[in-house]
C-alpha cells in the first residue's frame, strides 16, 4: 500500500516506546457476528506486542460454541495461546455466525488451518466467573474492561455475588479494580438522517443495557454507531496487506463475512480498543460528562450533567483519517514469526 505522511507518522507514533505501565484489558466481545470484533482482537495483539497494552482475558457474549473456539484460533494465530477465555450461558445470538466456522476448517491433509486447543465454548470457563477471577487477581484501580458485545455479562457482573475468587460484590469488585469501561454501543448522533438508531449491541439484550447503563459505578464511555461508520476499513488493505501468508485470520474472515465485494466494513470496535490503549493521543474527543439512559425499544439519550458517569466519542474529518489509518497499520501488520 502506497505510504502517505500520514501513515509514516503514524508508524513512527505507534512504533515509539512505551514509558509507561501497559493498559491491562479484559475484552468482552461478541465474536462471530460481526468481522469488526476479530479486527480488534487482532489489534489487541500488535499492540501487546509494542508494549502498549496487556491482554488478561477474553470473554464471549454470543451464546454459540464456536465463538469461544474462533477466538482462541485468533489468539494462538497472533502467538498468544494461552490467554484465558470465557463463554456467556444462555446468551443471545445463538447462531454459528459467517466467520467463526474457520475454527474448524481443515487443510487437504485434515489438519486445522487455524490450530487451537479450545474447541468449544462449553469448554470454557463461563464469562462472568473469569472477569471476577481475572479482576480480583490484580491491582486496586488498574483494569480496563473493552465491551463491544453485549451487555450480557457485565450486567450479570453487576449482579455477581461474593465467590471463591473475591469475597466482593460485583458493585463493590468493580469499583475497586475497574479504571474505566470502554463500550462499542449506542449512537448519539444522526445516522443516515435519522435521530433515533437503534444500535444492535444494545438492542440484542435490552435489559442487560438499561441495569448497565443505569447502575454501573464509574466511568463509562461509548462509542457509538456513528464513529464505526466514519472510519470504514478500506477493502484495498484487505486484499493487498495480508498476504505474507497463505491463511490469515482476519482476512478471510473477513471475505467470509461481508456481504458483497467489494466492501469497505465499518470498524465500531475497533475504536472502542484504541482509545482504551491510547486514550491521550487526540484520536477522538469526548463529550461533556452526563447520563446515557436506554429506553425499553433499545435507544440511547444522553442528558448532560457534570455529575454524570457517561461520555461519548467525538471526531472529526482529521480525526477520522488518523483513525483508519492507525487501524490498517495495526490490523494489517504481521504476528511475529510470521
């Protein structure tokens, strides 16, 4: 691809080294129904790589047992098998997806494609007894949590009462260990015109979004449909950029999933990861602190007020352009060793 300022200086940005203690994440995805939850896990990857970032978990919030399996291929394909992954019960969304069929695909010589050792979600730890695990084991006001499935299990978090791994509340747990939550959900702007979108992470578990949104003790951001819309990923990259291995990942679940060719895909969770990891380097701006309410169809309003937990991303032309080129750069890099 052909390399602009831009580009060149977002290489010199994201390759610069890292003074400070990497962002611990937990990922909360729900993997399978849209290719953007796989671009943003791989994007996890290349900036663990940098120093930038640490990934302690992942969970699932699509009740299907493939999604666990196609997130522990991806991770074993950027090098990181062992990362602990937990599975939602009795979630939403229970189908197979366009994608997550590649945890299973075979070579001519009947070998995994994409090898893994996790096969099924139902061999997975379930979600919410990993986020309290993984939350209790580390230190006071330290965790990032990244939403950009489901509300699922960050409400049933809420929800959670004391256990082997804390004798907290989930209130109580969150409060001491969370620094901040970054969700892909919403909109709070005009989509296409219209003023009232109703945003499908919120829309698939409606009462999981409205405990959320209105009992979640501390900051919430969102970012909302809109932002995922101005930053598509170009088609060009994908046919172009990942071809220094026969199978890709990504690639081809990202062929498997669009709905025509060519297509350039819209990229809401990815944003949701970059700011967690990079909250200070101007790629979006924030809204005035207020309260995001869910109505019972599924919409989102937000209410200013300096009291208020919630903001929302802003950004602009110049903005838009610095994001998708931070994307292509890091989705389309290679895993090391490869």
């Amino acid at each position: 691809m052909k390399y602009t300022i831009l580009t060149l200086q977002l290489l010199f940005a994201l390759t610069l080294s890292v003074s400070a203690a990497p962002v611990k994440l937990i990922f909360d995805t729900d993997m399978g129904n849209d290719i953007d939850d796989a671009m943003a896990l791989a994007m996890i990857h290349q900036l663990e790589r940098r120093g930038a970032c640490e990934l302690l978990a992942v969970t699932s919030t699509k009740d299907h047992p493939l999604s666990a399996a196609f997130i522990d291929a991806l991770n074993t394909f950027y090098g990181a098998p062992n990362i602990p992954i937990g599975a939602v019960r009795d979630g939403v969304t229970p189908e197979k997806g366009k994608y997550n069929g590649l945890a299973e695909k075979k070579d001519d010589a009947g070998n995994l494609v994409y090898p893994h050792d996790l096969k099924s979600g139902e061999d997975a730890m379930e979600a919410v007894a990993l986020i309290r695990k993984t939350l209790a084991a580390q230190p006071d006001n330290s965790v990032k949590l990244v939403q950009v499935g489901f509300f699922t299990n960050l409400a049933r978090l809420l929800e959670s009462k004391p256990d082997k791994h804390s004798d907290l509340a989930g209130p109580e747990l969150i409060r001491k260990k969370v620094k901040e939550t970054i969700i892909m959900a919403g909109a709070f702007q005009s989509i296409r015109f219209g003023t009232q979108h109703l945003e499908y992470n919120v829309k698939k578990d409606i009462p999981s979004a409205k405990k959320m949104a209105a009992q979640w003790p501390g900051p919430l951001i969102w970012s909302g449909y809109e932002i995922g819309i101005a930053a598509s990923y170009p088609w060009q990259s994908i046919m172009e950029d990942y071809g220094y291995v026969k199978h890709h990942i990504v690639k081809e679940g990202y062929l498997d999933y669009v709905p025509e060719h060519p297509h350039d895909r819209p990229t809401w969770d990815l944003s949701a990861v970059l700011y967690a990891v990079y909250p200070d380097r101007s790629y979006f701006d924030l809204s005035p602190k207020g309260n995001v309410k869910v109505n019972d169809e599924g919409r989102t309003d937000f209410f200013p007020g300096e009291k208020g937990n919630d903001r929302y991303f802003i950004m602009n032309d110049i903005q838009t352009e610095k994001v998708r080129e931070a994307f292509v750069q890091l989705c389309s890099e290679p895993p090391a060793g490869k």
